[in-house]
C-alpha cells in the first residue's frame, strides 16, 4: 500500500474495511480502464471516485462489488477476498434498475426476499426505509406512477434495507434535477449519520464529491491510477448552506477543479 493511501486512511480516523490492492482491468478489445489501483476504503465513512471521463470510476466500483473480475489485484471486504456478489454489499444503480411489475414495497424488499427473510419482516423493513427516504403514502404504487426522483429512493431504501455494510452509488443522483440533486444529498448525509454505513460513491460532480465526502479519491486520465486522495470532511459546519458557503469547501472545489482541467490541457495537447 502506498504511503499516499496510508496516510489518507489515518486521517479519515477510521480503519478501513475494503481494501482494494494492485487492481488492473483491461476489457477485449485492448482498453486498459485500471492500472496497478491501491485505495483503502474507511469504515462508516463516504469515498468519492473522481475523474475524467473513461478513467475507470464505475469499473472499479464494479470490481469492487463483485461484477466484474480484474485481470490483476484483488478487493478485500473486511478481510475477505471478493469473488463476485455478496450480502455485505449493495449496489445502487444510476439508472434506478427496480422492477417495473412490482410495488414500492415490493422493491425495497426484494433483496430481502432474495435473502429468504420472512414476509412479516421484509415488510416491515421495508416500510421503515421507505419512511427514512420520505416515500410515506407511496408504498402501492408502480415505479411508471413515480417520479425519476422517487424511483431513485425507492433504489435507496431498496439497498439499505439489505443492511449491507457498504453501499455502492453509481452516479445515483446524475439523473434529476439540480435542486432535487441538492435535496437527495442532504437527505442521504442524514441518513448515513444514522445508519452509518460505508458508502462508495461515483460522480462526475466536483462540488457533490467534496460535500458529500471524507475523502475524494482523484483518478488519472484512462488507464485510471489513483492520482491523488484528497481529505474533505466538513461535517463540523453546522449546516448544509454553511457547508457550500465555506471557504475550505470552495478552496477544495477549485483545487480539485484545476487538477481536472490540466488533464483536459493535457488531452488536448495530445
């Protein structure tokens, strides 16, 4: 491990639990989306991946979640080496992926029913985590009578009902719009200073990355290689304007903002 990765796991006060070591992807075809990847992931904190388009952000989450193998390396989950899915990990997909035929009930408790939980209690779940993501009152609807927002906290509520220990987001919010965006951020930071989960988080957003997060992870242009890890916990503010108001919290955006822009330099050099 790198004294890079060392470090920032120190400062983000937590021990890690995923560990991902020498981790390298290449897809047919030739394409090279990871090269030699070392992170270390802390326990009951956020982690967003970061950086430009193709550098390997949502591949590397799937390698993590067990999706996709890697032609080199290997994730650790609390000490165990990843070999595909496991219950310790749920997936938030970007495209809400639930089941058209099925109620707001019914997908949330669909991982638990996979699980062979019983009906009583997967209910139960899931109605509480429907009331965390505030969908009260939503609980018989399809997901065609929702809005793209709604659909996205029903995929919410669907993987913390599961009660994995690390949530997987990719791009969860990219699809609705900025204030609902801002909403869904705020609602998710609360439901995490509750629930304290270990989430990995994918953006392409620099200003969701540094307020969400502990620590953003900045990958390099394709093939991705951990470029830099950036510590960006302002959960001492006392509230979520104050948070974008501040100066840490401008100061990091146009840091890692110019980070970003010398790799566009970069490709356009090229």
């Amino acid at each position: 491990m790198s004294d890079q990765v060392a470090q920032a796991a120190q400062s983000a006060g937590s021990d890690p639990i995923v560990r991902v070591t020498g981790i390298s992807k290449r897809y047919e075809g030739g394409v090279q989306a990871l090269e030699g990847v070392d992170l270390d992931f802390p326990e009951g904190r956020l982690t967003s991946l970061l950086g430009p388009s193709g550098c390997g952000k949502t591949t590397l989450l799937k390698i993590i979640a067990g999706l996709l193998e890697p032609n080199a390396g290997e994730v650790q989950v609390a000490g165990r080496r990843v070999t595909g899915p496991g219950p310790e990990r749920a997936f938030v997909f970007q495209d809400f992926a639930l089941l058209p035929w099925a109620t707001v009930t019914r997908n949330v408790a669909f991982g638990l029913e996979l699980q062979g939980i019983s009906k009583a209690e997967r209910r139960e779940k899931a109605r509480h985590y429907i009331r965390e993501v505030g969908l009260t009152g939503f609980e018989d609807r399809y997901p065609h009578e929702l809005s793209g927002g709604m659909r996205q906290r029903v995929g919410l509520a669907r993987a913390m009902a599961v009660d994995a220990d690390v949530l997987l987001m990719d791009e969860p919010f990219s699809a609705v719009d900025e204030q609902t965006r801002r909403k869904f951020q705020e609602d998710l930071l609360h439901l995490l200073s509750v629930e304290k989960k270990t989430v990995i988080f994918v953006t392409h957003s620099i200003e969701e990355a540094v307020y969400l997060s502990s620590q953003v992870v900045l990958l390099s242009r394709r093939p991705g290689r951990v470029s830099k890890i950036i510590p960006t916990d302002l959960g001492g503010l006392e509230s979520p304007d104050a948070i974008r108001r501040s100066k840490r919290y401008l100061d990091t955006v146009e840091d890692i903002w110019g980070m970003l822009k010398q790799y566009l330099l970069e490709d356009e050099i090229k």
